[in-house]
C-alpha cells in the first residue's frame, strides 16, 4: 500500500517564528488532506489540498502530485499550534486516508 | 459544512464487557464510513471500512469478530468492541465519505476507551 512519510517528527519553536512541514507519499494519490490534532484528540480539518496551493490565515500548504510530496507552512507561530500534525493520502484505487506519523509542534511563549 | 458526531467522548468498562461507539453523519449522507484506532502518541491506524447495506472490510490483523461494524442507514455505523480486554483501551475515531472518492473525510471527535 501507499506510504506516508512525514517530516520532522518534532518541532520546536519560539512564539513568532515560521515552520515548514513536509510530507512525502510512495505513490499518486487522489486525496491529501492536512489535520491538527488538539490535545483532546479530536482531527481539525486543515486543507484539502491533493493538488495546488492554498492559504487560510497564517497557515498554507502545497502539495506538488507528480514529485509527491506536499508542503504546510506555519507562519507567526502561536502557542495554540501546538499538536500534532498529520499529512494522510487516499492511493488512486484506495478509499480510506492513510496517515503519515505525524509532526508533534511545540510553541512556547 | 459536514459535521461527524461520535459517541461516546470517553467510556470506561470492566474487562469481559462489551462497548458499542456510534458515529453519525448529521446533514449529509454517507455512502462509507471508516473505523480508525490510535494509541498514546502514535498515529491513526485503519481498522475497518463500511459500506451502508454491506459487510465491512477489515484492515489485515483486525479481528473481524472482536470489532462488530454494523453500518444499516446512510447516517448511521457503529463499532462494538466485544469482550473488552485491557489492550483494547485506546482512542477511536470515526470518518465518514458522502459519495465521490475524491471528496475530503469528515471525521468524528473520537472516543476514549479504557478498560479495567
């Protein structure tokens, strides 16, 4: 099955500063979703995003298909980013999300 | 947009008891459905996906006959968890498709599970 990879495991910052999150995927994928995971577990839906750019706020991603990999940028930092990340895939013949491992991010003040 | 709700947010149950979780679509109708469980600081695993009207599909070394996924409307699955044993204590959350296979999932709150 397709694999997800996910770059860097942890993260730490100070308030204000800007990261990048990566994510790498085996295989052509039909669906790429980005989610922060709060500490009471529940998913907040970032981006939809299995192609192209997008911007919400201070937070964009971009996914480029063909060299299979997608890109989340955090910029301004806050205290309240702090979670986990995960970048997951749908294949071209799956229809379920497969999750990377996660990027834990840690801001503090 | 499409809201998932999951109940219950958190369950505690003795060892040898059975615990059903239900996860509802609200406003939109869901032609499948999904099953993930998550241990402490790991990621979400896929369990199971289900069909409305139709058996589900487990993932490789999910035990079919332990995890009971019953998905009888285009609103409703739910996950039994039967003869709970201590190991099963987890968190599980639950995902939900409308139709196309290209379309985002929606995803439940999650439920805490533990088991004494």
């Amino acid at each position: 099955g397709i694999q997800v990879e996910q770059s860097p495991p942890d993260l730490i910052l100070q308030e204000g500063a800007n990261s990048t999150l990566r994510c790498n995927f085996s295989d052509s994928v039909n669906n790429l979703q980005w989610f922060h995971q709060n500490p009471w577990g529940q998913l907040i839906n970032l981006f939809y995003i299995p192609s192209g750019t997008k911007q919400n706020g201070r937070l964009s991603a971009t996914t480029v298909a063909t060299e299979r990999y997608s890109l989340l940028y955090i910029s301004s930092s806050q205290t309240t980013d702090s979670g986990v990340y995960f970048c997951a895939v749908t294949d071209q013949a799956g229809t379920a999300l497969i999750f990377g491992k996660g990027t834990t991010l840690s801001v503090s003040s | 947009g499409a809201v998932v709700s999951q109940h219950p947010s958190w369950v505690i149950c003795k060892s040898g008891t059975s615990v059903k979780i239900e996860c509802r679509s609200l406003d939109f109708q869901a032609t499948t459905m999904f099953w993930y469980r998550q241990f402490p600081k790991q990621s979400l695993m896929l369990m199971a996906t289900s069909n409305e009207g139709s058996k589900a599909t487990y993932e490789q070394g999910v035990e079919k006959d332990k995890f009971l996924i019953n998905h009888a409307s285009l609103t409703l699955s739910t996950l039994t968890v039967t003869s709970a044993h201590p190991e099963d204590s987890s968190f599980y959350i639950c995902s939900a498709r409308r139709d196309s296979k290209n379309e985002k999932l929606f995803f439940g709150s999650g439920t805490q599970l533990s088991v004494l």
